[in-house]
C-alpha cells in the first residue's frame, strides 16, 4: 500500500538536539514543536494513557532519573530519586507502571515501579543479577514485556511475563538483537540485528 501522508500520521513525541542538546518535541498534523516544559537533556520518551514517561538530567547532569508528564508537558512528576542511573523508562498500556533499566545493583537491571514512582522492585528474568538487561517495553495488551540481554553471550531480545518470570528467548541473530519494539497489534516485533 502506499505510505501514509503526513495528514494520516498520529500525533508522537520524539528526540531532537534542534536546540543543542537532546529534548523533547511533538508531532502534530505536520507540524513539529518542543514540548513545553522539557529541558536539555531530556530523551526517552514513551506514552501510554494520557501521560509521558521519559529520563531526563534535570536534578544532576551526571545521574538520569525517570519522570513523567501530561501528553502536554504539564504536571511533571520526578518518579525517581536515587544516586544510581535510571533510564529507558516504558508505561504499561494502562498507565499504571513503569518498567525502566536502573544501575542500582551495579549492572543495567530491569526494575518496575507504580506510575506515581511507588513500590520500585527490581524484576526477577531468570538471569544472573550480574547479567546486564535493556530497552524494556511493555507488549501493547500490557502482559508481556521486551527486553534485550547478553545472557546468552550475545545480545539477544527476550520477552518475560510483565509480573516477572522466567524469560523467553526471543531472537537468535548471530550478530545480535537490539533495542525491540512491539507491533500496535503485538503479534510482531521490530528490533534492530547487530552488524
């Protein structure tokens, strides 16, 4: 079929350096603006249920935390606050968790957390806590999350149950698999092979 016009895209938020630095900017209709309220050093961006959730450097320019904010950029909430990495952050379908990659046991770990930045819990994979894991997203019916990993010696994408579990080796790329995102109907997934 053809490609959609840019009158048939939907509205998203994306990662621009137009300013200088990394923040985040809106599409709508064509047109293109910086969402009002984000700050250099602001990336990450993912959406579900009338909020954002990104990682920002607004507190420390050295140490990410997670926050989120209206579609509009209004009412931004820091969900974060320790002296570790936290980034990568992706909303459940319904807006009630965060799923985020935190260095706070010393490698990149999948932890979980309530939208409001409550009940932060470091998810069991299956994995060595030594393992390192990245780039979660939540599957679009909100069960299953996404996620990359090396536990098999290269980085591989493996899917786990969102309340924790034994994960699931999704890809065997030889050269590896990175950084996945789900379909809009969640029967596919797009990921980037290692070169």
């Amino acid at each position: 079929t053809a490609p959609p016009t840019t009158g048939q895209l939907p509205d998203f938020v994306y990662v621009s350096r137009q300013n200088g630095n990394d923040q985040l900017f809106t599409y709508k209709a064509g047109a293109t603006a910086l969402l009002p309220g984000s700050v250099a050093g602001d990336n990450d961006p993912q959406s579900a249920h009338g909020r954002i959730v990104f990682t920002g450097h607004r507190e420390n320019p050295l140490n990410a935390d997670i926050y989120s904010a209206n579609n509009d950029g209004s009412d931004a909430l820091r969900l974060t606050t320790n002296g570790q990495e936290d980034y990568q952050p992706s909303p459940s379908p319904d807006g009630s968790q965060v799923v985020f990659v935190s260095l706070r046991s010393g490698t990149s770990r999948l932890w979980i957390m309530d939208s409001d930045g409550s009940n932060q819990t470091q998810m069991s994979t299956g994995a060595s806590t030594s393992t390192p894991e990245s780039a979660p997203r939540f599957s679009p019916d909100g069960t299953t999350i996404l996620f990359d990993s090396p536990r098999t010696g290269t980085s591989q994408l493996f899917t786990m149950p969102a309340a924790g579990g034994e994960a699931t080796q999704l890809t065997h790329e030889a050269t590896g698999a990175f950084d996945g995102s789900w379909s809009a109907d969640g029967k596919s997934v797009f990921y980037i092979e290692g070169l």
